[in-house]
C-alpha cells in the first residue's frame, strides 16, 4: 500500500500518464501517482466483468472511498486507497470532482449511446477534466486555476477518446454523437481550441506537471483535423520515439 505499488499498476495500464510523471520532481510523483492508479482503477472496474450489478458495485466500492477520504475517519485498506487518501487529505481535494470521475464511468457498463453532444463533453470533462483538476490542486494549484485546468483536461480527453475510439467499437459501444467526418473534425477542433485557451491563462508553476500528462494532445487533435477518417483506422498516436522525445523537451524546458 505505497506510491511505489502505484507507480507499478500506472506503468502497466497507463503507460504515457506514467511517463509524464516520471518527468516530474520526485515530490511531485508521489502525488501523481495514486491518482492516476485511482483513475486507472475506475476506468476499468466496468470492464472486469460482464454483470452490470457486480460493475455497479465496483464503481459503488470506490464512491465509498472517497466518502470515507471525505471524512475524518479510517479509509479500508488498499493499495490504491490508502495512499491516495493521504495525497487528498493532504491537498484538501473537492470530494465531488473525485466522486464525479467515478459516477460518470457508469457509462461504460451499459451500451447506450450518449443522449447528445453536451452529455459526452460532460462526460469527458468529469473523467480527464477532473483528474486534470485533481493532479494539479494536489500539485499547489489555486482554485481560481480550476476552469483553465479542466480546459486542458478537456483537450487531453478529446484526444483520448479519439484515439480509443477502435476499442470501444470492438466493445459494441457507440462513443461519437456523431460519426461522420466533419462532426469528428468539429469535436477535435474544440479539444484543440480548448488546449488552447488553458495555455493562453496564467497557471501557476506548481501545476505544470500535472498538465504536461497532455503532452501528446495536441498533435493528436491536429492530425485529427486534418485527416479524421484516421480515428477509425486507430491511425493518430505519434511514433513511440517522436512522442517520448517530445516529452523530455517540455520537461527540460519546464513547459507542457
């Protein structure tokens, strides 16, 4: 039940967050680590299981947790819990942001289709908007940074979306309101636009790391833009060393 133990399960299942927070002070990762293990840990309770009741309680479990970080008392044990209990105690982190992240992976358990585009950008904004939130309150980010930070969540979930958009087909979900080329231009046009505005407010230093897990965003979005018959083909990631490189350069030059 340490950091360490939260590095290992984010190096597994989220291997760009874990490189991102690898560029960061050391200080800084032992706070960025349980919340992306916390992340990781309901972005897949949906999915280790085909019964919905059992997803349901999985997805329950976790809300208690953060009920129980909320409070005063003890948190039950676990190797995710636990240290990110001391990582939100600590940083006094909003239960309703890390209670969001959980109620909206709900979605993932049914097949249903969003209601409309307005339901998935809620979506996207309560999942990597939120944990972009939480990475940098956690990191000393101010509370008037919040809206400038969920912009940036908001991009960097544009892009993740549209890059997962082949694994959620292969799991008979319908994750576009709509799928036609110039619609999926116009969705990652505003992740773009988002990306843009987050990097034209003024955001404290303290919080770049948590923001440089969006490092790859934007030359997602652009090349969705341009070419958006490539989300079908899974075609929009950059080449591993481009991306790593790219990396190392906003970390060197303190930017993201």
């Amino acid at each position: 039940m340490s950091v360490a133990a939260c590095a290992g399960l984010v190096q597994r299942g989220d291997p760009d967050r874990f490189l991102s927070a690898m560029a960061a002070p050391v200080p800084d990762r032992e706070k960025l680590f349980p919340l992306y293990a916390f992340n990781l840990e309901v972005a897949r309770a949906p999915f280790v299981t085909k019964e919905p009741m059992i997803a349901e309680m999985r997805l329950q479990w976790w809300r208690d947790v953060v009920e129980q970080i909320a409070g005063d008392g003890p948190v039950r044990a676990h190797e995710v819990a636990t240290p990110l209990a001391q990582v939100a105690r600590e940083a006094r982190l909003p239960e309703a942001a890390m209670d969001a992240m959980v109620a909206a992976r709900r979605w993932d358990i049914e097949n249903d289709p969003f209601e409309d585009q307005a339901a998935l950008d809620a979506h996207i904004d309560a999942t990597a908007g939120g944990l972009m939130w939480l990475s940098a309150k956690a990191l000393g980010a101010g509370d008037g940074e919040e809206v400038a930070i969920r912009q940036a969540g908001f991009g960097h979930g544009v892009a993740l979306w549209l890059q997962a958009i082949p694994d959620f087909e292969q799991k008979n979900k319908r994750p576009l309101v709509d799928g036609r080329p110039e619609a999926v231009r116009d969705f990652a046009r505003r992740g773009l636009d988002a990306l843009k505005a987050a990097r034209r407010a003024r955001i404290s230093a303290a919080a770049v790391p948590a923001l440089r897990a969006a490092w790859q965003a934007e030359g997602v979005l652009k090349r969705a833009v341009a070419e958006p018959r490539r989300v079908a083909d899974g075609a929009l990631a950059p080449a591993p060393a481009q991306a790593k490189a790219s990396l190392m350069l906003k970390a060197a030059t303190r930017r993201w």
